[in-house]
C-alpha cells in the first residue's frame, strides 16, 4: 500500500483512537478511588447525574476551566470537590475565582495578579462588601447595568455556588457529618439542619423501596426526617467517608464509595446505569475533541495546497470524517442521557449546527474533490463547537426542559429541522466567504473552481431553504396546539421568517439574472447576518414567548461576528485583486524619423 492510501487511514485511526484513549478510567489517586467517587449518583437540577457531572459545571462556572493547576500539579473536578466538601481548608487556598474587571479589584482593594485568579480565602474577608454590591445591581435590569455592576453580581453569585458546595454534605468548619448524626437531637440542632437543608447543592440519598424515583433526599431533610430515630444508613457511610478523607485513609475511604455505590444500585439500579455512561461521556468530552480533529483537518487541507496535495488532502479528509464520528457519537450520547431530541437549548442547537455543517460539507467534498468541501465543514465544525464550549460555561448543558418546550411530537422535529435549516445558511455563507478569499488572494483563478464554489453555495441554500420553510411551519403547528396560535409575529417567528425569505431572494436573484455569481456569492455571506440574528440574536431582546434571557457578553461576539460579515461581503463586491497596483506600461515607441 502507497504513502498516498495509507496516510490517511492512519490519521483517522489514531484521531478515532485518541478519544477512546480519554474515555478510559483513570486509575487510584495517591491510592484514593476518585473516580469511583465522581460516579456516585446525586440528584440536582432534578435529574439524576453523577458527582462528576456536579463537579466539572461547578468547576465550570466558577473558574471556565474542569481542571486547573495548583503548586504545580493538575487538580482534577472530583478531586476539587472532595476538597471543598471534606476539607475546606484545603480547598480555600485553590486559586480558583477569575476577576477580570479592574474595577472590581479596586473596590475589593485586592492586587491584580498574572492569571487574574483568586482563592476562596483571599475574598472571603470582602464577601459581605460584594454581597451588598452585588444585591444592589440585581434590583437594575440587566440589560442596563454597568459592566462593574455585571461584575459584582457574577462574583457573589460564584461564590455562593462553593459556599453551597462547602455546606452540602456537612456543615464547614464543624466537627463533621458524623457529629451531626449523633447530635440531631440536641438543642440548636434545628437551625444546623436546616442550614444543611437549604444550602444543599445536591441530593445523594436514594430513595428507599416503594418510594417515587424522584424521592432523593439531601442530608440536612434526611436528618430531619429520622428525627430521633435511626438515620439512613446511606447517612452513616457518607460519614464514615468523610471521616476516612479528614483523617487520609484511602483503604477507609475506597470501602465507604463501594458500599456507597452498592447501595444505589440496589435502591436505583436504573440511575446507577446512567450515571456510569454519564461520567464515560465526561471523560471522553467528544465535542472538545472534535474541536482538535477540525483543527488537524484544517492545518492539513492548507498544507496541501502547498506541498504534497496527493498524500495531504486525503489525510485532511479522513480527518474530517474522524472528527464527525467523534462528533456524532457525542450528539447520540446526549440523546440517549437526556432522553430528549439533540436540539433543547441554545448549547444543543450550536452543537447540532456544527453537526450539520459537517456532513453537508463531507457530502459536497465527495462531489467536488477540490479540498473546499473540507476546508468549509471543517471550519464550520470547529466555529459551531467554539460557540458551544463557550455555551457550557453556564453549567449543566443538559439541564432539564422548560415545561413550554417539553411538550410533544411537533417541537422535536420544529427545532431539529428548523436548526439544520441554519447549518445550511451558515454552510452557504462559509463556502461563499472561501470563494470571496480566493478570488482576491488567489495566485490564479481556475474557472472550474470557481464554477463548482457556485455550484456547491447554489445546492446548499436551496436545501437550506427547504427545511428552514418546514421547519417554520412545523413551529407554527406547536405553536399552534401549545399557545393556540399559528403565527403570532414573534421576533423568534420573524427571524424564521427572514432565513425563508432571504433565500428566496437570493433563488430568484439567481434565477432571474438580477444577480451573478459575485453579487450570489454576497447575498450567501449576508445569509450569516440573518440567521444568526434569528438565532441568537433574538434571545437578547428579552421580549417574546422565545426569549429566555439575556446575554450581554453574547451580545458583543455576535455584533463583532455581523461587522466582520458586512466586511466580507463588501470585499465580495470589489474588484478582484482591487489592492494590487496596475502593471506599468511599456514606453510607447518613438515614431520613426523620416
């Protein structure tokens, strides 16, 4: 076998082989069964999860990171939050509190340091100053608070999340889960437990036989409930893991998470199930690594329009499919855990945009063979997961339904045909803005390239235009039995509307002669404008039955991302090459004397 076939299905297997590397579980931790922990299942957000999944989003959104460094070793999300939860002490020195915004820090008093990250410890004298400041900018709407004020509240509410976290299982600072126990009775026990009662981040005490599935208890209600007498007996093993933790002793420790485990599943073997492919998920994170695969498929598609096309377009292109497989297996694993259709929130729906990028992009290289099909899916794939990454920053990505979108058969097949409608349009406007790049960058122009860019923006916005029409009148037949209307000029409705119509407008500018390739090529970038307005950008306005909040830092990405659209659709427009100086003339010749 040549260089030129073997390449490639070396690139694919390895990337393939890589991910399945991460999802392997990791081994004991200084002897401590860690991830044994992390697997232990919890209810929050009211669903069933495993502690892993709790730490990483905590971790997430207190710190935009699932791992961090600390006196130089790595710190892993289940390890942080064993810390936090049985020995605060140790977790309060973890440099995990981004502060950004210069203002903050000068009214906290505190000096900027390189990372701009600070430990529970170094804020926690100056939490009542934030708590006040931050209770002051809540009472003024979002939309109008100052970018200090924006601050502020976000920082109170990071750390309310760790002194929720502190404060879940055992009260910080006290004597620990088994005191407690022994203790319930005693006077000024109430007010303890109720504080365990309403801090509590999680609920990690199954049901017991003939209870409902979602009848989870957190420690504070447990311990209200035996009242004097005998507490649950997942009580006193949590306790004894506590203890085993304070007191460094990993064998006690590793016996307390296998009793613990064993009791789950015999009181909910159905979540002890889905917990356990819940946490092989987390570990994998195929969306992050589809993100490094697209990178790859990209570095090596331009590399082959310089050197060795033969061996490195192929190689871009099974890189491409190995990132959609990483990509795809990702989306089914969301379906399955959640049980839901792929789109349910703004997270999903990048996610899903991304996929459908992709496959229409594999699609269009298979036809072409020219290396742009790659160049555009691969792209579009790393954008659409960037978007999301940044998406998750908000916690749990697979929270629970809003009761108006968990409804019935039209709204699962409205969002997901609606949303391939958008990976459509975005897919249009990449291959147009490749084609705008060629042409003024380009050293020559092969008019059969340029012939098949047409072709591929062409088929791509017919097909976008029929599913995002299907997609509307699907919205408008839910709409239609949940609010008892069709149509009702929505701004979430008019966005879809203007997807509809703007492809439209650019088939009969087509098909009409009113537009040519340069000026379809145009119309196809301004198509990002729109559709991303109908997709984010109407979320913002915070009015409607679609808008569920506001996002001011979204807010600016999507206005930079529209400004950079109108910049590629004016170099679309000018002349090719407009920038490069004329060729000198040659001197005429003097006419000949006589």
């Amino acid at each position: 076998m040549n260089v030129a076939k073997l390449a490639p299905r070396v690139a694919g297997v390895l990337a393939l082989a890589g991910c399945l590397y991460a999802a392997l579980p990791a081994g004991l931790l200084r002897g401590y069964d860690v991830a044994g922990f992390g697997q232990l299942p919890v209810l929050e957000g009211g669903r069933v999860k495993p502690i892993d999944s709790i730490a990483r989003n905590s971790l997430l959104v207190i710190r935009g990171q699932q791992t961090f460094r600390y006196q130089g070793k790595a710190v892993g999300p289940d390890e942080w939050l064993l810390d936090v939860m049985f020995a605060p002490d140790v977790a309060d020195d973890h440099p995990i509190f981004v502060i950004n915004d210069p203002d903050v820090l000068g009214f906290i008093d505190i000096q900027q340091t390189a990372d701009r990250y600070y430990s529970f410890k170094t804020l926690e004298p100056h939490i009542a100053d934030i708590e006040k400041q931050a209770e002051l900018a809540r009472s003024i709407d979002p939309k109008q608070r100052t970018r200090f004020q924006s601050a502020i509240a976000n920082l109170f509410d990071r750390l309310y999340q760790y002194h929720r976290l502190r404060n879940t299982v055992q009260l910080a600072r006290t004597p620990g889960l088994a005191t407690e126990i022994a203790n319930r009775a005693a006077p000024g026990a109430e007010q303890r437990l109720a504080a365990l009662t309403e801090l509590a981040v999680f609920r990690p005490l199954p049901p017991a036989a003939g209870q409902p599935p979602e009848a989870w208890l957190n420690v504070g209600e447990a311990l209200t409930a035996a009242g004097a007498g005998p507490p649950d007996p997942s009580l006193l093993v949590w306790s004894r893991l506590a203890q085993a933790h304070a007191a460094k002793a990993p064998a006690d420790f590793n016996t307390a998470v296998s009793e613990l485990a064993a009791i789950a599943r015999a009181q909910s073997p159905a979540a002890a199930g889905q917990v356990s492919a819940e946490v092989v998920f987390n570990r994998a994170q195929p969306f992050y690594a589809g993100m490094i695969i697209y990178v790859l498929a990209l570095i090596c598609v331009f590399a082959s329009w310089v050197w060795k096309p033969t061996i490195l377009q192929p190689t871009a292109f099974a890189l491409l499919v190995a990132g959609s497989v990483v990509h795809t297996a990702g989306l089914i694993s969301r379906v399955i855990l959640q049980g839901r259709p792929p789109v349910t929130n703004l997270y999903s729906s990048a996610v899903f945009v991304g996929w459908g990028a992709v496959i229409l992009g594999i699609i269009l290289e298979r036809m072409y063979r020219r290396g742009y099909g790659t160049v555009v899916a691969a792209a579009s794939g790393f954008a659409s997961l960037i978007v999301a990454h940044h998406l998750a920053s908000d916690g749990d990505t697979m929270e629970m339904m809003r009761a108006v979108l968990d409804s019935n058969f039209w709204l699962a097949t409205h969002v997901v045909t609606i949303t391939i409608g958008y990976s459509g349009t975005f897919l249009a406007g990449a291959i147009a803005i490749v084609w705008v790049v060629r042409r003024h960058f380009a050293k020559a122009l092969d008019p059969a390239t340029s012939k098949a860019l047409a072709s591929m923006t062409y088929g791509i916005i017919c097909f976008a235009l029929f599913f995002s029409f299907i997609g509307t009148v699907l919205g408008g037949i839910w709409a239609d039995q949940s609010w008892g209307r069709f149509w009702g000029w929505d701004p979430k409705e008019n966005g879809a509307l203007l997807i509809v119509l703007w492809c439209a407008i650019i088939l009969h500018a087509r098909w009409g002669g009113y537009a040519k390739e340069r000026g379809i090529m145009a119309m196809a970038i301004f198509g990002n404008v729109i559709t991303s307005f109908s997709w984010f950008g109407v979320n913002m306005l915070g009015v409607g039955l679609h808008a569920y909040g506001f996002m001011d830092e979204a807010f600016w990405a999507l206005a930079w991302f529209m400004v950079s659209q109108l910049v590629l659709v004016g170099f679309a427009l000018l002349p090719p090459k407009f920038w490069r100086p004329a060729p000198a003339k040659a001197p005429e010749p003097e006419p000949a004397k006589a």
